[in-house]
C-alpha cells in the first residue's frame, strides 16, 4: 500500500504543491519542493529538527510569506479547491484558516474576553455568539477567568486562550505551531485532548510538535521534514511504528528530560500561587 492510499478517501481540504521557498535574497533555502494535503477533518503532523521548515510551511499556506512568482518563491496553495496563494493573509484567514503562531501572541494587557472579542470581529453576531458559547464550552478554564488579563494566566491558560481566539474565526483548518512548548506534562495531555476535541467537531488540523509521539499519536497523517524537504510520510500509527521515525524524533536526551522537568515545576508553582 502506498502513502497515498493510506489517505482519507475524497479531495483534500487544503494542499500545498511544489512550494519552494527562500530567505536573504536566496541565500537562505527553507522548503525545496515540499507538497503536502490535508483531507476533511484530518489531524496532519508536520516533523522535523528545528529549521527543517515546518513554520515556513505555516506561514506560507497564510500568506504571511507569500509565493511571488519569482525564482526563489514558487508554488501553489489550494483550499477547497481554489487557489489560494498570492491572496492577503487577512482574507485567507477569513475564508476560513486560522493559525495560532508559536510563543501564542496573545495580547497580554487585554481581558481572555477581549481576547476572544478581537478574534470574532469578523464574525457575523449570531455566528460569534455560536463561536463564542463553543469556546467557553471547549475551555471552561476561560470561563472562569474570562475578566482577567491575558498577560496573568498560566502558560497553559494563555495557549489555550490563543487557541480559542482562533476557534473564534470559524475555521475549517486550525493551524498549530507548537501548542504543547514549554508546558506541564499534565497540560499538554490536556491540550492533546482539545486538540482531538476540535478535530472531532469538523475542523482540520495540521499540528508542528516536537512531542513527536504525543501528535503521532493523534495523527490521521504524518510528515516529517528532512534538510527542507519531504523524508518521510505516512499514516500516525505507521510512522509511530517507523524505527528509523523513534530513534530521530521519539527519544528524548537528557537535556529534553530536565527541560521537561524544569517545565513540570514551573507550571506546578504558577497554579498553586
């Protein structure tokens, strides 16, 4: 059985074909080539080492680097069968990608409400009091501290928070850059089960993790990129299974270890202060 027949039957929600992309005038090659597809309601994993071109991957499907149908940026982005690439990022957003970037870029000085509020603008009001009750239904932790400044929560509140100003945008594909980094052990399960959560009400999702088995273990379909191109693709279950896959991405040294532990601790104090 090949990759493709491994896939979800029907056309993909979203693809990328071919996509080429550089930095500096050329100096700097990011992606080289690279196709992905994201079928209806798919998890898709992207992984690779740091530098491999995962965000780029993100921030072209967004348009926040666009194709400019030169030598150094070429390619095709498709969604729901419509070309996608060359448009603006704020109209791609509106016909319905939301990306929630590493690091969250919440606003801090802002109540979680207003953060949800800058999120829906767009939204038509019945179609923001919809999102809004699915977001508060989804993250009841917001609920609690909807009148408390983003800049206040815990790591784990402000990614969740940055999740739910996306969900506010009525996307058909969420796009998650890291959604687990720098959390607790017991945070990022319960990340890992929003995520699931999300899909399982519809939405697309293309995961960038470095917890490599915590999204394979959730992933419909997988990449992995290698020196900026496709290494590796295949199902969840048969890249978890990938020997060559679990010695590269699944163990984790010593400095991951006390990284991990380092992070356990903080979020640890934070909830109990």
């Amino acid at each position: 059985m090949t990759a493709a027949d491994e896939r979800k039957s029907g056309d993909p929600i979203l693809s990328v074909e071919n996509a080429s992309v550089s930095y500096r005038g050329g100096a700097i090659e990011a992606l080289n080539g690279v196709s992905i597809a994201v079928h209806p309601a798919e998890i898709v994993v992207l992984l690779g080492p740091n530098g491999a071109g995962k965000t780029t991957m993100l921030r072209t499907i967004t348009g926040l680097l666009p194709f400019n149908g030169g030598k150094l940026n070429t390619g095709q982005v498709t969604f729901e069968g419509k070309r996608i690439d060359g448009r603006p990022d704020w109209s791609i957003v509106r016909s319905g990608i939301a990306l929630v970037m590493e690091g969250r870029r919440i606003f801090a000085g802002l109540s979680v409400e207003d953060n949800l509020r800058a999120g829906g603008i767009s939204q038509p009001k019945s179609r923001y009091k919809e999102n809004h009750d699915k977001v508060m239904s989804l993250f009841p932790r917001l609920a609690e501290r909807r009148t408390v400044a983003g800049g206040m929560l815990s790591g784990g509140e402000q990614q969740m928070l940055a999740m739910g100003r996306a969900l506010m945008q009525s996307p058909r594909v969420l796009l998650l850059d890291e959604p687990s980094l720098g959390l607790a052990p017991l945070v990022v399960e319960q990340i890992k089960q929003i995520i699931v959560d999300i899909n399982q009400a519809g939405t697309s999702v293309v995961l960038i993790e470095q917890n490599a088995a915590m999204a394979l273990s959730i992933a419909d379909y997988g990449y992995v990129l290698d020196r900026r191109s496709i290494g590796h693709q295949g199902t969840g279950p048969s890249l978890l299974g990938n020997e060559s896959i679990r010695d590269l991405y699944l163990g984790m040294s010593s400095d991951g270890q006390r990284s991990y532990r380092r992070a356990a601790r903080a979020e640890a104090k934070e909830a109990g202060a």
